[in-house]
C-alpha cells in the first residue's frame, strides 16, 4: 500500500468519525481537537448537513472540565461519563479515543431519562472535555475510603472546595 492510498483511507476513516461525533452534537471545536486533519469548513458543511434545522453551535468550549462540575450531582454523573469512556477506551495515551467517546455517549444515553435540569449537563461535549482532560492528567478517577465509589477528582479544583469530597457520600447524607 502506498503512502498516498494509506493518507486517502485514513482521511475517510476520519471523515467517519467527524460525521459519527457530530450526528452526537460534539461541537465543531471538539471534533477538529480530536481529528485535525479535517478543515473546519468541511465540519461546518456536515453539520448543515446533519443537523438542518440547527445552526452551527458558537461561543467558546469551557476551559476544562472542573468548569463544568458545579454540584455534587454533577461531579457524580461526571464520574459516570469517565468510568464509561474509560471502559471503553483502548488506552492510548495522549489521545482521545473516538469509538469510546461515542460508545461512553450512547451507553449514558440509554441508561436513564435526564431530568430537565441535568439535561445541559448531560452532553457528549462534557465526556469529550472529560476524556481530554483525563488524557492530560488533569482529572482522574479515585477511590473513596468512606463508600468505595470510584469518584471524579480534577487537579484544579481548590483545597477548600466543596466538590473534593466524595459526591456519592455527600448526596447520601443530605
């Protein structure tokens, strides 16, 4: 196989997944992070395509993911998005892995109804900001002494922060 028909066969597998994390409603920032060698205007273009009556989302991604985790519930649901993309990941470090981002989005999809309020929180862009920042050493599962649960911990949370503790622990006790 020639280097040109290997480049071909990997720019198709990587317009696959652009079309497979967009049909999901990974945002057009989150797809070229993850598959760079595909142009934004060509993302832009499936997105129309993919989703006709919505416009392309806009505005900046949070920075990370202890951005997103405001509540203990969220940091509980949080620890569920990672365990599932870490199950099925194949483990390569550095780099998202597209088939577990989609497998860990469609299983939490299918495990529950959102209430309106989790909703927004819910989101293939909270897993992928979840799974880059996992990769990047700045999450990372623990285990709590207390419950035993596997829980989220960011490295930029504060010391003093409520979201430390264990949210399984917490939500029990209230």
């Amino acid at each position: 196989m020639s280097y040109e028909q290997s480049d071909t066969l990997t720019g198709i597998r990587d317009r696959v997944h652009a079309a497979e994390l967009i049909s999901r409603g990974l945002r057009i920032a989150a797809v070229r992070n993850i598959l760079p060698g595909v142009y934004r205007c060509e993302l832009s273009r499936l997105w129309r395509e993919i989703h006709p009556l919505s416009s392309t989302p806009s505005g900046r991604l949070p920075n990370g993911s202890a951005s997103v985790i405001r509540t203990h519930l969220h940091s509980a649901i949080a620890s569920a998005m990672l365990v599932e993309y870490i199950r099925a990941s194949s483990e390569r470090a550095g780099c998202v892995d597209v088939t577990a981002l989609c497998v860990a989005w469609d299983t939490l999809l299918g495990s529950a109804e959102w209430s309106e309020e989790l909703a927004d929180f819910v989101d293939i862009n909270v897993i992928w900001l979840l799974a880059r920042d996992y990769h990047a050493k700045l999450v990372r599962l623990a285990e709590c002494p207390r419950c035993r649960s596997r829980r989220l911990f960011c490295t930029q949370w504060d010391a003093r922060s409520k979201l430390m503790k264990c949210p399984h622990c917490a939500l029990a006790s209230t």
